[in-house]
C-alpha cells in the first residue's frame, strides 16, 4: 500500500476511552458517492480480515466514498480490555464513529454500512439508532444470530482445552460458566457474560428494517454453490415484507479464520462491480 492510498489514522474520543479509526478518503478523480462505515466482526476475525478489509476499502475509496473504519471498545487498537467490552457500548461506539463520518463528509451525503460476519449483524442493530436510514447496507458473510457466533468461538476454547490439557470441556459447561455469572477466556480474549448474553440475544429475525439498498454476499470454495440454507429462509423473510437484496455467492478461502492471512479477490471484485453500479 503506497502513501496515495494509505489510511488517515487518528483517534476518537468516546464515553469509555479512545476509540482508533482508519479514514480512508474518496478519490479526487471520482464523483463523491458519500460515506461506508465498516463494523468488524469477533475477536480473532477482526485481524484475519484487516488486510480484506484495507484492500477494500482501498477499492471503494477510488471510486468515491469515504470509507471508516472503527475498532470497536476493548478490540484491536482501541482503549481497554475485550473483558470489558459490551454490546450497547459498541452500540454507542458505531453511533459516534457515524457522526464523526458524516461531518467528514459534510451533512447531506449520504452513508452505508458494511459488516463482516457479526459486524454483520451489529451494522443492522444500529440501523434504528442512527439519524437517517443508510443509503445501503453491504454483508459480507453474515452470522443470522449472536448465539452462534459466540457458540463458534467457544468451540476454539473447547479445541485449545483439548490440545492443552487432553482434557474435555464442553460448550454447554462453558455456557454454564456464563450463567453463574463468570466470564470465560478464549484465545486470550475474555468474554464477559454480561456480552454473551447480549449476543446470545441478537437474532437478525428479530430487527426491523427500513427500505434501502441491501447485498450480501457469501464465499465458498465452490463460486456455483447457492447461498446457505439459513441465509436462504431469512432472504425469503425479508422477500415477504418488501426488502429486496442483491446477493451472490464467490469463490474464495473464509479468510476470516484461516490460520494464514488470506485474500479473496473474487469478493473485492464483486462487492466493488455492486456498489460501482448500484445494483
């Protein structure tokens, strides 16, 4: 990444700490197109992803928005510990870095969102919590419930237990745990059960949404492959209440989790050629 397209870096200040932002500005060459706020996804996904995610945003800027991204309270390089971290002050954290978004852009243009896999799911709960609905909402690979994404990450806690020790432990005891009101460490990170709870809570069947422009879009190692059978069912859900959503399936590796940093270009590509054209 040369200087032309490196990042602004900075930081907010928010309610529990500073919070660390990455701008990256729209090109002089392009027609503005307004402003993408990017939501990261849990824990370890959010590094697998940032060179996805700086890729894009890279991509998205030389067409002509401005794209920001945010670490979220107690996640990557912004204040705090994970073992803090809460669903409602994410909530906050995202309503604030929209703000900052909009008076970098000046008021009247208009911004997106954009989430990967439970940044996904938290960029739809904060549609109500913003001023204006957003000019479009981009998934990419998108949890359908909090549930189970954190019942994936436990599954790491459950395998590191396993390598460590030989010794099992379940996912149901680790819920336990969350219950009796402890909280849990996995791959370093510690998760609260006030935020499991909350994310236990957050089901996409759930929300309300208003009428805009939503894609989403999934990767398989198989491009020919039709979307899940999850994805499908809420698809048609929103079918029937009057949302409509381009959605697609490309070829790639989950770079989200693979054990190297990997690239998707067929995803860059396709979420690019969606947003160019506006369909």
């Amino acid at each position: 990444m040369g200087v032309r397209d490196a990042p602004q870096c900075s930081f907010l200040e928010a309610t529990h700490g500073p919070l660390f932002l990455a701008y990256y500005p729209p090109s002089s060459l392009s027609s503005p197109r307004g402003g993408i706020l990017y939501v990261h996804p849990l824990a370890e996904e959010m590094n697998k992803s940032r060179r996805m995610v700086s890729l894009q945003a890279r991509k998205l800027a030389a067409l002509g928005y401005g794209v920001l991204t945010v670490d979220l309270y107690g996640c990557g390089d912004s204040s705090s510990d994970f073992s803090e971290a809460s669903l409602e002050c994410w909530v906050n954290d995202l309503v604030l870095a929209h703000a900052w978004l909009q008076v970098k852009l000046g008021q009247g243009q208009d911004i997106g969102l954009w989430g990967l896999r439970l940044g996904g799911l938290l960029a739809l709960n904060l549609v109500p919590r913003l001023p204006a609905p957003p000019s479009f909402v981009l998934l990419w690979q998108p949890v359908l419930k909090g549930e189970g994404a954190l019942t994936e990450f436990l599954r790491i806690a459950v395998a590191g237990e396993m390598m460590n020790s030989g010794s099992g432990v379940t996912v149901k005891e680790l819920r336990a745990k969350f219950a009796d009101g402890q909280s849990v460490e996995i791959a370093g990170y510690e998760v609260a059960p006030e935020l499991a709870d909350s994310l236990d809570k957050l089901k996409m069947a759930d929300m309300e949404l208003p009428q805009s422009k939503y894609y989403w879009i999934e990767v398989a190692r198989d491009a020919t492959k039709p979307l899940s059978f999850a994805s499908r069912k809420q698809l048609d859900a929103w079918s029937a209440s009057g949302i409509n959503v381009d959605s697609r399936v490309v070829q790639g590796e989950p770079f989200w989790k693979t054990v190297e940093i990997t690239d998707c270009p067929a995803l860059i590509e396709a979420t690019t050629g969606m947003l160019a054209s506006g369909s």
